[in-house]
C-alpha cells in the first residue's frame, strides 16, 4: 500500500516553498504544527458540541485521525483530519438531540458513524484498485476549481454571522483579520511564516486592552484556564448499532469524498506536485479514522479546509508539521488545561482568523482556474463555474427522505453533473470556429 521510493520525509529545506516531503528544522517545525492547531481547533470542537459529544474526545481522535491519514497515505499528503459538520444534521435527526449537554443516545450516532467510516474506505479501496483516470475526465480543473473555491465560500458565513455577537465584536474581528494581512505582507522570515499564530496573539492582547482595560466589550476570561485540570480522561462512549441510524448517517460518505477530493486538488495546484495517485489511500485513511473515533465516542472527521488555508499562507505544506500537530492534539485530549487556552481566545479574534483562513482557500479554487489556463469564454466553463459557486455559496440543500445534501455536496455533484450535461467531447465556441481539435 505504501510508496516509499520518493525522497523520504525529513530532507531539511530553509526557504521559499517547503514540499510535502521537506521539512523545516524541528523546533520551527513544532511551532508551525501549534499553528496547524490552532486553525482546527475552533471547528473541532464546535462540531462536537453542537451534537452533544465530549469535545476532548474530538480532539483526542483527530490527532490518532491524523496520524493514520498520515501513515496510509506513506507521509505524502498534508492534511489535518478533524471533526466533519457534515455529519451534525444527520445526528441530530438520528438522536432527537435538544441541543444541550452530553447526547443521552450518542450510542446510535456513534454505530452510524462507524457505519459511514467503513463505507468510506471501501470506497477508498476500490479508488485504489481501478485508479484515478476517471477523476479527469468528470472533473477537470474548472470543476475543482469551482468545488474549491466552495469550500471556503460555503465556510464563509460562520465568522460573519455567528461570531460576532455585537458591533465591537464585528470591529475586532475587523482588527484581527487586519493584523493577521499586516503580518502577511510587512514581516519576514519565520515571523511571516506564523502569519496566523502571530496575528492571532496580537489581536488577543488587543481585545484585551480594549475590553479588560477600557471596558468596551465582553472581558477576556481566563478563569476556565485556571480551574482547568492539567490531566484528564476524555468521556469515551461506546457505539450502540442501529439499522435506521446507520441508514441515515452511513450516505454522508458521499460528502466526505467530496470535501477529501477537493482538498486533494488544492494542494496538488499549490504544490504543482500530482497527488492523484494517492486519491484511494487518502479516501482509506480517513474512512478508518471516522470508523474509529465513532468507536471510542469522537465524531467523524474529515481534511480540514482551515489547514489548506494555513498551507496556502506560509506555503509550507510540509507533512512533518501535521506529525507535530497530531501528537499536539493527543496531548490536548488528555489535558483540559491546554483545552482551555485555546477555548479562552475570544469568539470575535477566532472569527478574524476564520475569515483569513476562509478566504485563502477560496482563493485557492480561483488558482487552480489560473495555472489550468481556464478559458471562461466557453460557456461550458462559465456556467459550470457560476452556478457551483452559488449553489455552494447559498448552501443550496436538497433532502432525500432525513438525508440532506447540503451546499458543498450539492455544489460538488451539482458541478461534475453539469460538465457531464454539456458534453465533454464537443468542441467550444472558440475553439470550432478556428478548426480546432475537441476540448477534452
């Protein structure tokens, strides 16, 4: 299964674009791994809260999520696996959750889970057993480019709209987002490279002063980090297998595809390295991961569009960086100390961060459309492009009985289907009118 004849791991690179089998020296490597943290860490544990299950479970399976992702894969994508929101809606119709505490029948949602995960790496395997060559020919680079370009617009709207709760939470948000570009653009060197980490603690001193110091909003509490326990069991469950649950959670394999796909496609455009080849063992890792955090009571996980963000930033896509931030998160399940500082950064920082991260892999669809060359005067392009983004965009959700598809399924099947529609093989407008051969 592994492919270990390409330069191993570990081959030290200082500058410019560090590949996915480069690395930077250790101790920076470790402090881009806690900055990798940090941009998964707000969705991983809202993921989990928002179904009723132990959020250091969450964070604790992400890491051995990562971990296995990283060595079915052989080391050779960079991803971060964490917990899919894809999931949440079916869950919830699966255990009539209220929405407050632990779910009193987390049970069946865990056997669905499991469900999902082993649909997913069968899915997987047979990706890995009949290749890749189908994925060109549905989806060319105006289709991963639009489903992309999605992923963030789809993610957009949670900054804005539900994290900030009053007009000095929008103007931090504002302030943090500033901070993370100015870092962006003016610094240098590591400092640049930790564009988010360092953006991110400049804007909490900031919210600090403004708060704590002239009291223009909510205070920055840092009680929780206090009380908090250096050391602590997560609540594992156990799996309870329920051929309803299982029915209904089991089809949301089809959108972990997708989401895994698009990630796939994003980092091959900014590494210009093809990571096609590796498409089955990606959709394998993470089918056992989602199988195995359902066992132990963690939610299903996916590759986090936030690190794609992050990679696009520090252009370090390095897989030694999500080795350090996986064993980081192994430590953080076990530790509700550290599980606090992270949940003491103020919602409004959080959302500037989010709408740096958010925009970066947006803007990563819109690269794959540039280096592809994408013609947009072929109206086969324009419209597949114009109506993914929106139905992306305006999460556009279709309902099959308690199954929903929502805006990122929709926008990605909505997208291949279309270029399917329009007839691969005919030629474009442009292209017929000078004689040329068929665009494929």
């Amino acid at each position: 299964m592994f492919d270990w004849t390409a330069r191993p791991m570990g081959v030290i690179a200082q500058g410019g674009v560090i590949a996915p089998d480069e690395r930077l020296p250790w101790p920076q490597t470790a402090v881009m791994g806690v900055q990798h943290v940090i941009a998964m860490f707000g969705a991983t544990v809202l993921a989990p809260l928002l179904m009723g299950f132990d959020p250091n479970v969450a964070i604790l399976m992400s890491g051995v999520g990562t971990l296995i992702f990283f060595i079915v894969t052989g080391g050779r994508v960079p991803s971060y696996l964490g917990s899919s929101f894809a999931f949440i809606g079916v869950v919830i119709a699966a255990t009539g959750y209220a929405g407050k505490g632990l779910n009193p029948n987390i049970g069946v949602a865990l056997g669905g889970i499991i469900a999902c995960g082993v649909l997913y790496a069968l899915i997987g395997a047979v990706v890995h057993a009949i290749g890749t060559g189908w994925i060109e020919r549905f989806m060319p680079p105006v289709v991963t480019g639009s489903v992309v370009a999605v992923i963030g617009l789809n993610l957009a709207g949670i900054p804005i709209k539900n994290m900030a709760q009053s007009g000095f939470d929008a103007w931090m948000q504002a302030l943090t987002f500033l901070s993370v570009a100015l870092v962006a653009v003016f610094a240098r060197g590591m400092l640049q490279r930790l564009l988010i980490l360092v953006g991110l603690i400049l804007a909490s001193v900031l919210y600090a002063v403004l708060t704590n110091g002239l009291g223009l909003g909510k205070p920055l509490d840092l009680s929780g980090v206090a009380s908090a326990a250096w050391f602590g069991m997560p609540n594992f469950a156990a799996p309870a297998f329920s051929g309803q649950a299982m029915l209904l959670i089991a089809p949301v394999a089809v959108i972990l595809v997708a989401e895994n796909l698009g990630h796939i496609k994003a980092v091959t455009a900014m590494t210009g390295r093809n990571l096609d080849v590796y498409m089955g063992r990606a959709f394998i890792g993470d089918g056992v991961a989602t199988a195995l955090s359902g066992s132990v009571g963690g939610t299903g996980v996916t590759t986090y569009a936030e690190n794609i963000g992050v990679m696009a930033a520090t252009r370090i896509y390095s897989t030694a960086v999500f080795l350090v931030a996986a064993l980081i998160a192994l430590v953080l399940g076990f530790s509700p100390k550290f599980g606090a500082v992270i949940q003491a950064i103020p919602l409004p920082v959080m959302g500037g961060v989010s709408i740096v991260v958010f925009g970066l892999i947006a803007a990563a669809g819109a690269r794959i459309w540039v280096d592809a060359k994408v013609d947009f005067s072929d109206n086969r392009n324009l419209m597949v492009a114009a109506i993914t983004l929106v139905l992306g965009t305006g999460d556009f959700t279709l309902r099959f009985g308690q199954f929903a598809l929502g805006g990122i399924g929709t926008a990605t099947f909505g997208a291949i289907l279309l270029w399917a529609l329009f007839g691969r093989s005919r030629p474009s407008a442009a292209t017929a009118a000078a004689g040329d051969a068929p665009v494929r």
